[in-house]
C-alpha cells in the first residue's frame, strides 16, 4: 500500500498519461500509426521515389501500370501508376501533405477561435454569452456537408476556401465543449484566488481557465482532426475542395474513379487506404484519449 | 405554450431571412456576376444592356429586395444549362432523391433498431463487438470511400449490381420512380445502403444505449415480475422509451441524409438534386445553385421547426416546462 503511493506520487502527470495511454494496443497502434503518416508528409521530397509533379520525372508511357510494374528506366512503381504515369505511392505521400495541412490546420485554428469564443461566453455570461451560444446552436443545426458545401459553391474551390470552410463547420463544437467544461471551472477556488489578485480579465480566462478547460478540447480537437481530413477529401472527390495543382488523397480518389470501372482499381485504391489508415489512426488516438483524460473514468 | 410557437416561428423565419442575406451576398458581391452572366465575347453596348436587363445597375438593396421577392414567388432566375426555370429543375430532381433518402431510412430503422436490440440485450456476445465496432467505422469512414469499395466489390469484381444510374422507373402520380419497377430495385440497393450506413450506425448505437439503460430500470423489473414474456417486455415496455430519441434524431437526420445525398449521388451518377448541385457548381450555373441553397435552407428550417415541435407534442417533460 505505502510504496505504491509513493510510486504514484513520484509519477509526473504527464508520465501518468502516457502510462495510461499506452494499456490499449489498440490506440498504441493507432499512435504509431499516425506518427508515421506524419512523418511521411513531413519528409515526402526525401522518400518519395518520384515527385509526381515535376513533368520531367514523369513519363506518360508508364500510364495505368499495375503495381509492381517496372517503368522503361527501371522505376519500380509499387502501387501501380496512373493515367498520367504518376507513380501512386509518390502521389499518396504529396497527397498527405495536403490532406494533413488542410485538416490539422484548420482543426487547429477552429479550436483557437471555438474555444475563445467559447471561454469568453462562459466567463463573461450576459448577453454575450447568449450571442455566441445562440450561434453555435445555428451552426450545428445545420449539416457540416452542407455549410461546406454552401461556402464553397459561393467561394470556389481552393486550399484557402476549403480551409476557411472547414474552420466554420468546426469552430461551433469547440466553443460548445469550452463553454461547458469553462462554466464548471470558473466556480472553483482558484479562479476566485485569480480575481482576488486583481489580474486582469483576459489573463484569467486564458492562462487560468484555458489550462484547465484543455483536456476536452484536447479531445474534441483529435476527432475533429479527423472529421476535418474526412470532410476535404469528400469535398475535393466532388470537386469543390483543392485544386488540381494541390492535390489530396480526396482528388487522387476521385481521378482514378473513372477507372474503378474498368477494373483499374489502384489508381483510387491506395490512396483511399491511406486516407482510411489516417482516420482510423486518429480515431484510436482520440478515443483512447478521450478515456484517460476523463478524471471519472480513471481507476 | 402558443408564446413558445410564434417565438420558434420567428426565430425560423430570421434564419431563413439571414440565410437569403448571406447566400444573396455570397454570390452577388463576393463573385462578380457580370463575369459569370455575361458572356465574355460580348461588346461594350451587350454588356451594357446585359447588365441593365439583369437589375445588375442598381444598388445593391434594391437588387436584395427584388432577389428576396424571387424567392418569396419561387422564381429565382432560368437555368443557363437547361434554359429552364431554376426551380422547375430542381424539383423535377427531387423524387430521385427523395426516394434514395426514404429508402435509406427505412433500411436504416428495419436493420438498425433490431441490430440495436439485440447488441443491447447481449452486450458481450461475439455479434454485439462487431456490430459495435462496425458503426463505429460507419461514423468516421468517409462514406464515399465505403461507397467506391461497394462499387469495386459488387459490381466491377462480382458483378451483382449495377454501380450507376436509376435503372428503369415507372411513373406513378406523373412522377417517375425507380421503386416500381425490378430494375429500378437493383439499381436502388447500392446507393440505399450507402447513404444509409451513417444513420445506420446512429440508430444501432442509440437503440443499445437505450435498451442498456432500460434495462435495470424499475419499470422493466416490474413487467418481469409481473411474468410477462420477454418479447413483450423487449417489444412494448423498452421500445416504447427507445423510440423517442429515435424519433427525434431520424427526424433530424433525415434532413442531413439530403445534404449528403450529394455524396452519393455523385458516386452513384444517380440523378437527384445532389448530382444536380455538383455539376451545377461545376458549370457555374449560378440561378440553379441559389435556388438549391435557398430551397435546402427552407427545408432544414422547417424540418428543424417540425422536429421540436413534435418533440413537445411525444415528450410530457417538455411541454410541462415550457408551461412551467
């Protein structure tokens, strides 16, 4: 009994965290996983065997290859190339890049935005918590496909609407869950202690509050990272997301559905599985995350 | 309680109103449409007339105001594409797509509630894990992916289904539909599935929870002490309970099985209003998808106004506190 607590005591939060996380195979995987695919997109000019878009490398005789095929200069394409003898597996990992900065970037600055929002409606209560409340119910009224689709048929396509699309479809649940989690703080001891001290507004609800509110948002952040990557690559399948310079897993999908038909399946194949393990990926992450970080469910 | 309704009425209709502002304002200021309307070949005195002729000259309120009296009279301008009435093409598309999304929530609801009951009474047996497991992948996976897979399995390598299209329809009230004929049937089954799996997951995952819930509770003790059969305590006293979240998300969520139609439709090449809209943004064919935004907004507000309504009209609790 006593050396365990002394064990516990001894233990950082964080190294608590990571003992925790690590109990399911599942999420570890899933952790894995995604610190690959981002190192993947972090590197891709470094372990690509092509840059599929230097119209020197590519050779449109290498067009619609099976994986496995050797290309006349003895490029082994592994995943098979598409219609416009672009290898797939180099194509999968410029792919990524796009895919992760488009939805981690606008994951990230949905959470700033939502989760000030969120913490200033909380703090502040009145009016103006009414008025963004009153907003998020708004949005969340509304399906994020068709938010997204609204803004992009107005906007256009582009990595910068697609961005600007995904940021307003996800801000809402951020505020919410900030809100909640920020309303059950603001009574504690602590931030009466902050006021007490005469600090100012803004440093109590972000270097007091927000510390505390993290561990949700933390969680709602991981799955929105998901939905967000979910959402651009339907997007980008029907069009209305990246252009065709700045291609993402979604598009690549899209360019080879012609040839689905004709049961030249790789071309869409691959990079829909490397969307598929992305997402999984993330899910497990946050899942697993959602249950360590909850205080009620720890043992 | 009347207070209540003409508060929620008003509410519905400032959303729609903000909406008309918002999508008025999206394509007349941000996008330019003289450059979309106007051909580009055209000489300085067409322009001129074009631009005089479309109200483009005027200021900006009075262009509001005269949009807003268009689709308060349902006429928001001919299609450049069809050379049709944008709303007339619109809704010669909705009985595909009404007839995808009811199918979809019909399967739904007949494989999901009893998948649902039974991952509920035998939380730990094999099929209860994969079902569990398997809605969880029908919320995160994108469902055009899983459509793709459906193409690529049934019909390019077993070739069982077709992949695209409507297949033979059979007119019915002057409308064409593909659920009356064997053809249109087949053709019917992939995309149903498609755009139901989301829904599908949501309901087998809320029917568990309920009946977990349900279960230990006094009520249920009771109709079982009483020595009432297991099927009527499961098919009367639970579902009774289940079904009022249920019911409330369906309704919710049938409206959100429109708006992703899109996807399916897209995939499926199935002529609906979601196919239309993507290749309507496609061409730029901008009265058709002014006139879709419009007519999906209306429609999500009053499916939204109906849902809470009818949420005081199943749900005691509600209605008292709206007295209280």
């Amino acid at each position: 009994m006593s050396t365990s607590t002394t064990i516990v005591a001894e233990e950082s939060p964080f190294r608590r965290l990571v003992g925790d996380f690590v109990q399911s195979k599942m999420a570890t995987a899933g952790f894995v996983v995604m610190c690959l695919i981002l190192l993947c997109a972090v590197v891709a000019p470094w372990i690509s065997p092509q840059n599929p878009y230097d119209l020197v490398q590519i050779d449109i005789m290498d067009s619609s290859m099976p994986p496995g095929s050797v290309s006349a200069e003895g490029l082994k394409f592994l995943l098979g190339t598409d219609d416009q003898g672009r290898d797939i597996l180099s194509g999968i990992i410029y792919g990524l890049r796009i895919s992760l900065i488009v939805g981690a970037g606008s994951a990230l600055i949905a959470g700033v935005i939502g989760s000030s929002l969120g913490l200033i409606a909380a703090y502040v209560g009145g009016w103006v918590e009414s008025a963004i409340m009153r907003l998020v119910d708004l949005q969340l009224s509304f399906p994020s496909m068709l938010v997204a689709l609204m803004i992009l048929a107005i906007l256009g396509k582009g990595v910068g609407n697609v961005m600007l699309a995904l940021v307003l479809v996800e801000w809402a649940y951020y505020a919410r869950t900030a809100r909640g989690s920020a309303l059950a703080e603001r009574r504690r001891e602590y931030i009466e202690a902050a006021e007490c001290l005469a600090l100012s507004r803004a440093r109590v609800v972000f270097h007091h509050l927000l510390p505390n509110c993290m561990p949700p948002l933390i969680v709602v952040g991981t799955f929105q990272m998901a939905r967000a990557i979910a959402l651009e690559a339907t997007l980008s399948f029907l069009g209305l997301g990246v252009p065709v310079t700045e291609p993402s897993l979604g598009l690549l999908i899209a360019n080879g559905y012609q040839y689905m038909l004709s049961g030249k399946y790789w071309i869409s194949f691959f990079p829909g599985l490397a969307l598929l393990l992305t997402i999984v990926a993330i899910n497990l992450v946050g899942d697993q995350l959602r249950d360590v970080l909850n205080p009620r469910l720890r043992r | 309680m009347s207070t209540w309704l003409l508060r929620r009425l008003v509410q519905a209709l400032f959303v729609v109103l903000a909406m008309t502002v918002i999508v008025f304002v999206g394509v007349n200021v941000i996008g330019n449409p003289i450059d979309i309307l106007i051909s580009p070949d055209a000489n300085a005195a067409e322009r001129a007339q074009a631009i005089a002729s479309l109200g483009l000259d005027k200021p900006l309120w009075q262009q509001y105001l005269s949009f807003l009296s268009g689709v308060l009279h349902g006429d928001l301008g001919r299609s450049f594409v069809y050379n049709e009435p944008a709303m007339r093409v619109i809704l010669e598309r909705l009985p595909a797509t009404m007839e995808l999304a009811v199918a979809a929530v019909l399967i739904s609801i007949l494989i999901g509630i009893p998948a649902g009951l039974y991952a509920g009474l035998r939380p730990n047996s094999w099929g209860a894990r994969s079902l569990m497991a398997g809605s969880i992948l029908g919320f995160s996976l994108p469902s055009f992916w899983i459509g793709l897979m459906m193409i690529m399995v049934f019909s390019v390598q077993l070739g069982w289904l077709p992949s695209t299209g409507r297949g033979a329809t059979r007119a019915l009230f002057g409308v064409q539909w593909s659920f009356l004929t064997r053809d249109g049937l087949v053709h019917m089954i992939l995309p149903s599935i498609n755009l139901a799996l989301f829904n599908l997951s949501l309901i087998i995952r809320l029917t568990r929870a309920g009946v977990r819930e349900a279960l230990p509770s006094e009520y249920v003790r009771f109709a079982r002490a009483k020595g009432l059969s297991p099927m009527r305590v499961v098919g009367v006293h639970v579902m009774k309970n289940i079904l009022i979240p249920v019911v409330t998300v369906l309704g919710l969520e049938f409206a959100t099985t429109i708006a992703f139609s899109v996807v399916t439709e897209s995939i499926f090449a199935w002529p609906g209003m979601g196919k239309l809209i993507i290749d309507s943004i496609s061409v730029l064919d901008r009265p058709v998808i002014v006139a879709y935004l419009m007519l999906i907004v209306m429609l999500f507000v009053t499916v939204n106004l109906v849902v809470d309504l009818l949420y005081v009209v199943l749900d005691p609790r509600v209605r008292l506190e709206q007295q209280g």
